[in-house]
C-alpha cells in the first residue's frame, strides 16, 4: 500500500493536535504547520514530536500560513500530502467582528489559496481536501435540528467567511473533480480547547475558583445553546468524511443542545457547587449556595453584535453513510474538563501563580 501521508494546517490548535495523534496511531505520516510566534506554540502536540536528527520521523512540523499563498505551493509541492486537513482558521468568533478582514484572508481566501495549491501543482487525482466547516454557517434559525439541507445564514464575520470556504470547497469539487469534502461541525470541546471558548472559560475558572485562585467567573450571553461534543469524537469523523467513496458534506453533531447556563450549572456542580441565579439581565448573578459569594456575573463586553441562538444538529448522514457516531456524552466531556483543569489550577497554586 503507498504511504498515507496528511498535511494538518492549524496542527497546533485543538483539532489539529487530536487529529495528528489519531493519524499517526493510524501509520500515516503527519506534516504541520504552524505559524511563526514569538513565543513557543506548540504545547499541544510536543508529546507527539521526535527530533528529525535522530532518522525517518512520522511527524514533522513547518513554517506556514494561510495567507502566503507562496508558502502553502512549495509545502504542498515538497510533502506531496495523500489527505489535507485545512484546519487553520481565526477560529474564535467574538475575534471575528474585531478583525474580520484578517478572519475573511485566512478563513476564507485561504481555502481558495489550499484548493489553488492542488491544482496549481496538478495533484487534482491525488489528494484529498477535508475542510473545516462549521454550525456557524447555519447562524440565524431556519430549520431545527440543522442539517446538511438547511439553508446558510451566517451571523458573524467569521460565520461569513466560513460560508466561502465552504462553498469554494464545494465549487472545486463540481468543478474540477477534486475529492474536496466540508465537514460541518457542531461544536467540540476538550481538555485542550482554546481558554477563551466558553466551556473552556468556565471549566478553567471552576478550578480556580475551587482552589481559591480567582473568584469570580465573567461571563457574557447565558442564554446561548450549543450541541457541544467531545473533539477527539470529531477528528475520527474527519478522517472518515476522507475515506468515504465519494466527496461530500457532512454534519457532526451530537443531537443534543444546552444553554451556556446549564454548562455552567454543570462544572459548578463536578466540584460539589450549587448555584443559585438572582437579578436579572446584566445584574444577574450565579450565586454559590454554601458560601453564599457570587461566583458568575454577566460582563456586557462579552455580548456579540448579533448571536446565534440556538444550534442542534443532525448528523444522521454521516452515521448512515461513514457509520459515524460521537462516543462520548457531553456529562463525561465536562467530567473530564474540570478534573484536568482542577490538576492544572492545583498546580498553579503550588507555584503561588494567580491570573494576570
Ligand atoms: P483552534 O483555534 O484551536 O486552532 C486553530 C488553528 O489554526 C491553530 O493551530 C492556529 O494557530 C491556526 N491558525 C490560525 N490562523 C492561522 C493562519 N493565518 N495561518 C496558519 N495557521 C493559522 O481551533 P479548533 O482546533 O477548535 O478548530 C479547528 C478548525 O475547525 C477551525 O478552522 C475552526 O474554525 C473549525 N471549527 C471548529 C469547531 C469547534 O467547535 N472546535 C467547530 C466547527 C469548526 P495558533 O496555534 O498559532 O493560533
Ligand atoms: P462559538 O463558541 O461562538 O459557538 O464558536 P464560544 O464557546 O466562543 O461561544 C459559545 C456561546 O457562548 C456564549 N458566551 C460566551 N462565549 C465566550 N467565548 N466567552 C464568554 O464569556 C461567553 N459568554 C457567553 C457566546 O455568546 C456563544 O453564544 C465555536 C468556535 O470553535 C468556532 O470556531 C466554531 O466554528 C463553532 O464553535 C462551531
């Protein structure tokens, strides 16, 4: 059988570290890329990383970025990758209405720039081409549960950028008969999650709380729902979404939505917290039953111009047809959260290190 080898753009973020783990343990050869940082950026994939002096290594790391189109050409060129995982985007969407042309040149032209790639350098019959599309597309409701039908209707720039990754990933396809597929996935959490995600946040700050390192936990919209899964779940439906026979678009969603309040409820309550709401709107607090402080409040800053409400999702296709299907609940997901969390703020306070 020839080598498998895969190129993960965005290999130092969340899914792109689950998603190099799970290919390497499938044999494939794993090449990343990162971005230049002035600061080390990697933390997310050092356990899988092996000094290239020592001989043939399974995973390698490069330079790179979506917006040098140079740059993605000659990677492309010298890793001649069988699968690619465009998994690099400004990904937060809060971010995207601060920088949205930044979020449109990376989320957007840089998927024209990947697909560009392929065909520049005539590998239209080789490679594979998995984009990272998102629940994001479906923004305002239309249609509940959402699924691979339900009509687009962005609600951020990052949700609009995303909508013409998705559709010049699907213009490829059709016009070029390039196995180019979108996955759209419904969000995904983890130990690993960006702190700046909002079950991240919360699960970070229910640490610290708990060993006495911070006291209070800000947060913004309360309301929100999200069909939230556990990401290494969605890096194996990745991979399937590259295995299947023919191109297409996918959802991966779990099929069950909670609101940013009972994620809340639910991290409080892993550390044996209660929390009892009073106020209302921005003076509302979450007020924790034994020592009767408020341990939520509501910081308008964290409001967005224009929300999404609410997404579920059906991924029905993608069990009939990759057999996909998320292993994991989302109780055992926020279990696992708050545990490796408390380990870390436990360890900070050791240190004697509070937040800046
Ligand atoms: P993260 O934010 O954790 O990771 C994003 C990755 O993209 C990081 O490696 C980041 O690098 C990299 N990146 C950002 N900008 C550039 C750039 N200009 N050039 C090269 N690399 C860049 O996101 P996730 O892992 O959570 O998500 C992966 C993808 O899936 C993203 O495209 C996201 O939009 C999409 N998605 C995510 C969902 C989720 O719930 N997690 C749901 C649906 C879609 P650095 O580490 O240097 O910041
Ligand atoms: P989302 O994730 O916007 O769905 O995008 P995020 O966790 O940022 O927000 C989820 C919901 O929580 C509300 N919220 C807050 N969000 C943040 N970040 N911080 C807060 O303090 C806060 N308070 C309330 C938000 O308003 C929102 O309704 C994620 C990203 O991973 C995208 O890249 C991906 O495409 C989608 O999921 C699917």
């Amino acid at each position: 059988m020839t080598k498998r080898v895969a190129l993960i753009t965005g290999v130092t973020g969340q899914d792109g570290a689950y998603l190099a783990e799970y290919l390497l343990s499938l044999g494939y050869v794993v090449h990343g890329i990162k971005r230049r940082s002035s600061s080390f950026n990697t933390a997310r994939v050092d356990h899988l990383y092996q000094d290239p002096h020592v001989g043939n290594v399974p995973f390698l790391i490069h330079y790179g970025d979506m917006t040098d189109s140079t740059n993605l050409i000659r990677l492309m060129q010298q890793i001649r990758p069988t699968e690619i995982y465009n998994l690099a985007a400004q990904s937060h969407v809060a971010v995207s209405f601060e920088s949205p042309e930044y979020t449109a040149n990376a989320d957007a032209i840089g998927v024209l720039r990947l697909l560009e790639a392929i065909r520049i350098l005539g590998m239209e019959k080789e490679t594979r081409f998995y984009q990272a599309s998102t629940s994001e597309l479906y923004g305002l409701v239309q249609e509940i549960p959402q699924k691979e039908t339900t009509p687009f209707y962005p609600r951020s720039p990052y949700g609009v950028a995303k909508l013409y990754g998705y559709w010049i990933t699907v213009n490829y396809r059709e016009a070029y008969g390039m196995f180019a597929s979108n996955g759209i996935l419904f969000n995904h959490e983890s130990p690993i999650r960006g702190e700046t995600f909002v079950t991240r946040k919360i699960t970070r700050a229910v640490a610290r709380i708990e060993v006495g390192l911070e006291d209070t936990l800000y947060l913004g919209n309360l309301e929100a729902k999200r069909d939230w899964g556990h990401a290494r779940d969605y890096v194996e439906g990745m991979h399937m979404i590259l295995q299947a026979d023919k191109p297409d678009d996918f959802v991966l969603a779990t099929g069950e939505t909670r609101s940013v309040r009972e994620m809340v409820e639910l991290a409080f309550a892993q550390v044996g917290r209660r929390i009892a709401w009073q106020g209302q709107g921005v003076d509302e607090t979450g007020v924790d039953e034994t020592s009767g402080k408020a341990v939520v409040r509501i910081d308008p800053t964290y409001f967005r111009p224009t929300e999404v409400d609410l997404l579920v999702g059906d991924a029905s296709k993608a069990r009939q047809v990759l057999g996909w299907k998320p292993k994991r609940t989302f109780a055992q997901l926020v279990e696992e959260m708050v545990a490796s969390d408390l380990a870390d703020a436990k360890r900070d306070a050791g240190r004697g290190k509070h937040s800046v």
